[in-house]
C-alpha cells in the first residue's frame, strides 16, 4: 500500500469542519464517503478534519460505519486497506438530524470564530433553502467561515433556480458558494483545453473551415438503480444534458481564455452556451430485455411514466467561428457500452490532387471514459508502387500507463479536496448554471412545439432508431467507441 500513497499534499492549519447533508443517500455512498477515504489513503485529508455525516436514520457512529464500510471497499481506487481505514474513521461522526426541523440544528454544534466550515448540500433541491435558513436562522453561521458544495440539481426549474440563487448569495455570499459538476474533476474534460490551445495544429483548424461536424457521446450501461423517485423529477435532459454535456461542450466550442483563473474560463464558458440553439430531438425510454426491465417497471417509478432515459440532439452555434457545423450530443442509460468520448469530425480535402485516390476525413477522438486518452485518424500513402491512401492512427492512451491510473484522481476526490483547499477554478458559476436552466427551458418548449414523442429501445441496445435517422439527414452517423480500437489499415 505504501508504493500508493502519493506526496503529502498542502495540509491545512485551520481546523475544517465537513458536513454531509444526505448521509445515507446514494451519492454520499457511492462516490462521497470514497473519494473521502481515498485522500485518507493519499495523506490528503486535514489532520484537524471533522466530517459530520447527517441524516435522518437513527445510526450511531459506529452503525454508520459498518453500512458505510462496503461502499468503501467497493469505491476504493486502490486495495482497501485497514490501517487507512482506521485513519478515516476517526474523522467521522454521525448526527441524526431532520433537515426541516430548526432545532435539530443545535446538534451540529456552535462554530468558533477561527474554524473553517464547509456544508455538501448531497440532498434533492426543495432542502437547499430550509437548510441555509436553519444554519442561518440557528446561528450557527454567526462565527467563523463558512462555505458550501451544492450538488445538481440547483433548483427544480429556471424560476426556482433564480430565487435560492438569490438566497444562497444573500447568506453565504457568492465567493462561499461551490456548484459542483463532477465531470468538471474528470482528468480528460480539464485535458480539453490544453489539448486545443496548448498545439497551434489544433488551434489553427478549429473552426467551420476545418471542421464538419462534432460528436460527443456520454453513454451509460446502468439503469437507474435506485434511484427511481429522484430520476422521475429530472430524466436524462436535467441528469444529464443539462450539466455534464453542456460542461463538455463549452470546452470543445468556448474561444481561448486569456488565463485559467475560474472567472476568465467561466465567461468563455458563458459566451459560447448564449449562442447554441436546439435543431432537433430524439427522446428515448428503455425497455425490457432479457432479464433487464423496462425502465416503467423500476422500483419507484410510474407504470406510465414518459421520463427520458435517453436524449440526442443536433445543435448549431450562432457564431462566426462554428457557423454551419451541426454538434450532436446523445446520452443514455442502459445502453449497450460504457463510453464517454468527443468526436471532431474534419471537412474532406478539397482540389484535385487526391480526386481519384478517395482520402478519408480526418477525426479525432478525445477519449474521457472509461479510457482516457486520443486518437486521431488521418490518410497516409500506402507503401509501395502503386499510390493508394490509407487510414492511419495515432492513438494515445493515457489510461494505459500505470504511473497515470494510480495517479488519476476519481473527480469526487479532485473536487472535494479543491474545496478543502479554497480552489474554486473547477467549480460551476451562477451564470452558467443560470444559462444551462435557460437551455433546458428552451428544450422543453422545443420539446411541446415539435411534439417530440418518446422513442422505446431495448435495454443493452444503442438507443433508439431515430438518433441514428437524426444524423442521416445531416449524411453522417454515429462514430462507435469502438473505432479507436481498429487496427490501422496499413498494417
Ligand atoms: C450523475 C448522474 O451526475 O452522473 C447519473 O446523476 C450518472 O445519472 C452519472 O450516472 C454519470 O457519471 P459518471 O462519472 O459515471 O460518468
């Protein structure tokens, strides 16, 4: 285990109080009570660290723990270790506390005037405003610092978003607020931007003169567990599109930001998603196949529910740089693979040069889940006599090297000791979250005035027919995961 543990990082002085609001929710298994353990086993969490898990189940500390434990085992990046563990335990305390119920809040304790204190809102949107006012109200907040990390949703529709915006800014004040989109921690999402500013090739052809078409792909094999209450409020559009796709594409299409401070990157951000307009939509719903049931018969959703569990859409860019080319973003659950990737589709080459010899597009693929790395396709003269064009790859798997996976932070970690650390940079701003609400409005009138109707696939399949006619009309198709694995036809 020792071989794993990385340099110690910059430990804090201040002693930091860590509040988990929904402690014995999904997400605080799954990747929260995980990512926390993992820092334990890199030497990153704060020596004077409190983590308070919250919650209305009445466990003790040590009932907590054992519940918790095989999510660590399970969620851990390296093999689980005992003596970590123990170290990790003891930062942890267990307080029952209803989120809606003022004096409960007593419970956590008063705050002193040198303490550093940090609350994950890990709960459904309608708790965010109780909370706030209760830790207000309770005067919790009257010393000391305080900060919080909202999970997504941030609000449950654009009006509501606005005003707990309004309120959140008038108690913790905006410097104090962390909106936090996982895919933001992911290792190849940060690489993007160096990716297309760090290389001048790329930097040079990235615009309608060289590009046809981008592709980005978020494909899920799971279902959605049990998660079926919070999913039916949401779907695939708010889950999904919303945040983590918009996120992504922000990167591939904002313009260079002149540093990578968060408020330079944001406003960049920010420009480019006021520009993109929805063209068309294809809605999906998985059902049964096999031994894998329709997404209606999930526990805790409705028989005749028309929650999306699948969305593609073609988007264009109401900008001079990306006039013309049409974006395709799809996602999903229960779909046959597992795979996270962008795809850059360039223009065929034009004159007569290689009229006869029928070169193929140029593409490449940025790799961000589950490999992470790049592949780029291009033409090259096949060897011997005769002059043919073939297809050759470059292909870079950053995943592949050792040194890189065991290094590799899972995002929860990157982001939760950002936070730790005052490090807002890969942190969301209101005005993002605020333009991506704009966007999910505007697809949901899109959605009425188009009468989008909802599209079944089965399970384990590749979504359904009509995403794949979406890209037809443009003369394109779907790129699979699977191209970056064929062999160079060269060889
Ligand atoms: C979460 C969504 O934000 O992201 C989930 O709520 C989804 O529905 C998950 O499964 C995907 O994250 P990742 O890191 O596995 O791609």
């Amino acid at each position: 285990m020792d071989s794993f543990i990385l340099k110690r990082g910059e430990i804090m002085s201040k002693a930091l109080t860590f509040t988990i609001f929904g402690s014995t929710g999904d997400l605080t298994y799954r990747k929260l009570l995980p990512a926390l353990y993992q820092l334990e086993a890199r030497n990153l969490l704060p020596d004077n660290l409190t983590i308070n898990c919250v919650g209305r189940k009445p466990y003790t500390r040590e009932s907590y723990l054992e519940v918790a434990k095989p999510w660590l085992i399970k969620g851990s990046r390296f093999p689980f270790n005992e003596e970590v563990y123990a170290r990790f335990s003891k930062h942890l305390q267990y307080i029952v506390l209803s989120l809606t119920d003022e004096v409960h809040y007593e419970r956590l304790g008063k705050s002193d005037k040198k303490g550093d204190y940090l609350y994950y809102f890990a709960v459904a949107p309608e708790f965010f405003e109780p909370i706030a006012n209760h830790l207000k109200t309770s005067g919790i907040l009257d010393q000391g610092q305080h900060r919080i990390i909202l999970e997504k949703p941030f609000g449950i529709d654009e009006d509501h978003a606005r005003k707990l915006n309004t309120l959140l800014d008038t108690i913790f004040g905006e410097d104090n607020i962390y909106r936090i989109d996982h895919y933001l921690g992911k290792e190849m999402i940060q690489n993007i931007l160096t990716i297309r500013f760090a290389n001048r090739m790329f930097e040079g052809i990235w615009n309608k003169d060289y590009i046809q078409e981008i592709q980005i792909t978020a494909a899920e094999t799971i279902g959605i567990e049990n998660r079926g209450a919070y999913y039916e409020t949401t779907g695939a559009i708010q889950d999904m599109v919303q945040n983590h796709l918009l996120q992504l594409l922000s990167y591939v299409l904002m313009d260079k930001p002149s540093d990578f401070s968060p408020k330079s990157i944001h406003a960049k951000q920010g420009e480019i998603l006021s520009r993109i307009k929805t063209e068309e939509l294809v809605l999906g719903q998985y059902d049964q196949n096999g031994a894998l049931v329709a997404y209606r018969d999930e526990a805790k959703v409705a028989h005749d529910s028309s929650t999306e569990t699948y969305v593609a859409l073609t988007l264009s860019v109401d900008d001079e740089r990306f006039k013309g080319v049409p974006i395709f973003l799809r996602t999903g659950k229960r779909l046959d693979q597992r795979a996270t990737y962008i795809t850059v589709k360039f223009k065929p080459v034009e004159g007569t040069l290689f009229k006869d010899l029928s070169p193929q597009q140029e593409m490449l693929i940025i790799k961000i889940q589950p490999d992470e790395g790049i592949y780029f396709r291009f033409n090259a003269k096949k060897p011997g006599i005769s002059h043919q064009i073939s297809q050759v790859m470059m292909n870079f798997c950053q995943s592949c090297i050792y040194e890189n996976r065991i290094n590799t932070p899972e995002a929860y970690e990157r982001l939760l000791n950002d936070a730790f650390n005052q490090d807002k940079t890969l942190f969301t701003s209101w005005e993002m979250v605020d333009l991506t609400w704009s966007f999910a409005s505007e697809l949901e009138r899109f959605k009425t005035e188009h009468k989008v109707n909802l599209q079944y696939y089965p399970a384990e399949s590749q979504g359904p027919h009509l995403s794949s006619a979406m890209l037809n009309t443009y003369d394109s198709q779907w790129i699979p995961a699977d191209i970056t694995e064929e062999a160079s036809s060269l060889a």
